[in-house]
C-alpha cells in the first residue's frame, strides 16, 4: 500500500492532507464514517501521524464524501491521540487547497468553501486575487454557553468571575 499527501503549515501547525492510496470509507454520516475508520483503519492514523513520518504534534485530514446538502467537501480529522470534531487551522488549510487543487470553483475577490467536518458544516472564505488563493477565514458552526454569571476560586489567584 502507498499512500499519498500534501503536508500544508498554517502559522506554523501542521497539516498533513491524504490524497491517494486510503481505502475507500462506506457511505454514512459523517459521524459514521468517523467511527467506521476508527475502528478500522486505525493503523493508518498510526502511519500517518507518529515517527518517523509524522510527530508528536501532526495533524491529519481525510477526505472522504460529503452527505451534507451544500457541503464542497468531507473531513475527517486525526491526529497522534485519535479523531478530533473541529480544528481551525486544519479548515485555514482545507480552504487554501480546495481552491489550489480545483475541488471547487475559483471567483476573485473570495471563493467559499463548504467544509463538513464532524462538528457540522464550516464554511471557509478564501481570498483569491489574480487566480491564486490567499487569506483564508472561517465561520464554525455555532457555540453556546453552558453556564453563565459562574465564580470560582482559584489558588494563589483568588476568585475570578
């Protein structure tokens, strides 16, 4: 088996995006095709992400089919402890290669990118300027609060809320 990638950086983080050689994933939910590679393909996580190829703080996206309506593309993220929902600089790289492989349309001043990730669909807005892709920003799905107007007490710091 061989196995193909593009290592990306975004300030700094890494990003190691597969594109060839993975077996096929069955169709699903995201979710379901998450859990069908964890318990799976496991292995290929490993390969991926420790020494020698990779390192303690290596990052991984997979590819695979969207089954969300509007979604450009499917991510499944992995990195050295398992498979994560969300990672924002992983979406920063994400959006960039989209648009500098062709996996959607380039339109000058700003292509967006429908992400699905385990987390929900994320949307990237990728600068392009005369046809080369540039700043990238995302919108995430949305966040909530889970418990307001809280105090704690916290040692050698006192109470903070």
């Amino acid at each position: 088996m061989t196995l193909t990638v593009v290592d990306m950086h975004t300030g700094g983080e890494p990003l190691r995006i597969v594109t060839g050689g993975y077996p096929s994933v069955p169709k699903g939910t995201i979710l379901e095709k998450r859990a069908y590679v964890r318990d799976h393909l496991d292995h290929l996580r490993k390969i991926l992400m420790f020494e020698p190829r990779g390192h303690y703080d290596m990052y991984g996206a997979l590819l695979v089919e969207p089954d969300l309506p509007g979604a450009d593309l499917a991510v499944l993220f992995m990195h050295n402890e398992g498979y994560s929902t969300m990672c924002g600089h992983a979406i920063v790289a994400l959006g960039r290669y989209a648009v500098d492989e062709g996996l959607v349309a380039k339109q000058e001043p700003i292509t967006t990118v429908n992400i699905e990730a385990p987390c929900g669909l994320v949307v990237a807005s990728v600068e392009v300027r005369d046809g080369k892709a540039g700043a990238v920003s995302f919108e995430s799905v949305p966040a909530f609060l889970f418990a307001g107007g809280q105090t704690i007490e916290l040692a050698g710091h006192g109470t903070i809320g």
